[in-house]
C-alpha cells in the first residue's frame, strides 16, 4: 500500500470516530456500524491478495464513507437540508418537492456507481452490473432478515422505509443505474485514451518515416 492508501484511510478513519461523538442512535448505529466493519476486514483481506488501485481503494472508501455518514442518522434523518441551507441557503427538498429523506438513495446509488467502477476492469461491463443486482438483492434480503427480529419501531428505523413499500426496489434499481453510468463513462473514457494513443503512434510513426525519407 502507498502513503495515500493510508493517508485515505486514515482519514476515514477519523470520519467514523467523529459519526461516534454524542451518537443520536446508538443501538442502530451500531448496527450499520458492524456492516461497514466487515467490509474494511473485507476490504484488508483483498487488499493483500489482491491490491488495489488508489483509484479502487478510493471508491470503496467513498462509498464506506457515505454509509458512515447515514449510519449515525439512521438514513432516514440525515440533515442534508439542513447543510445545503447552511451552506447556499437552499433546502433540497423544497426545491425538489420531495417528501422523504432521499439520503438513502444516494448511498445506493453510490454503491452501484462505486463497485462497478472497481469490477469492470476485471470481469466486463455485463458481470459488472450482474453482480452489483446480485449483491443489491442480497442486502435487502439481510436487511429485511434483520428487520424480522426486531421490535416493529426499532425495524422501520433500521430500514428507513420511511413508509414506501417499494423502498428496497427503487434502492435496486438506483444501485443498477449508478453500476450502468459507471460502466458507460469507463467505456467512452476508455475508448477516447485507446483512439488517442492510436493516433500518437501513428503520428509519431509517420514522423519517423519522414525522418528516414530525408536522410
């Protein structure tokens, strides 16, 4: 690993503390918490097998770092509107007219945006997006699992339905969105650099025949 992989880390690190000082929730936080532990020992696991790109280990943390940040709201309280109000003196919601608090859709999103960006160099864009639905699905499924055990207050708070019975669908369906845009800017960026590299060479092959032509 590079100083910046740890330096990254580090600061994530200190991110998660800080999501811990005077925690609003602290039963439920903890249990977001325990995901994101798991996927750093996931992630510490990979990383000696196979390391990772700063790039890679950069959307990981991306991601972490926005569940960290829904973890200690719940997802379904994080005062975005607040920070936009504080910061351009407007609410979202107002100006989008929403309802609920779309925090949520973000991470989701994100998730999607984030491990398909890290996959698609290694299994194609199709896989790429195949496993992002497969994972998705299987997250909600252990959430609900969870959800099941739980007192029925304690359950929504957790899930942070906030009364849409399509929740976990539309998280699907933005985690697929977020993989398909990852994929599809992958693709062209990827495109652009091969077609530019194609006339470097070229350019730089035709000034060596010029070079030789003259001598």
């Amino acid at each position: 690993m590079t100083r910046w992989h740890w330096w990254t880390l580090t600061a994530f690190a200190a991110l998660m503390l800080a999501t811990w000082w005077s925690p609003l929730w602290p039963g439920e936080q903890a249990l977001h918490t325990s995901l994101t532990l798991l996927a750093l020992l996931a992630l510490a696991w990979v990383q000696r097998r196979h390391p990772l790109p700063l790039a890679s280990w950069l959307l990981v943390l991306l991601f972490l770092s926005l569940h960290t940040i829904a973890a200690r709201w719940l997802y379904s309280s994080v005062p975005y509107d607040d920070w936009t109000q504080a910061l351009v003196g407007i609410r979202l919601s107002d100006l989008f007219g929403w309802h609920r608090n779309h925090f949520d859709r973000l991470v989701h999103f994100t998730y999607g945006l984030c491990l398909a960006g890290i996959l698609h160099r290694h299994l194609g864009w199709w896989r790429s997006v195949e496993v992002v639905i497969s994972t998705s699905a299987l997250y909600e499924l252990l959430e609900w699992g969870i959800a099941m055990t739980l007192a029925p207050d304690l359950a929504e708070s957790y899930n942070g339905q906030q009364g849409d019975m399509w929740d976990p669908h539309k998280d699907i369906a933005l985690a697929i969105l977020g993989a398909v845009v990852m994929v599809a800017v992958q693709t062209i960026t990827g495109r652009r650099r091969g077609a530019a590299a194609a006339s470097t060479a070229s350019a730089t092959d035709g000034d060596s025949k010029a070079v030789r032509t003259n001598r």
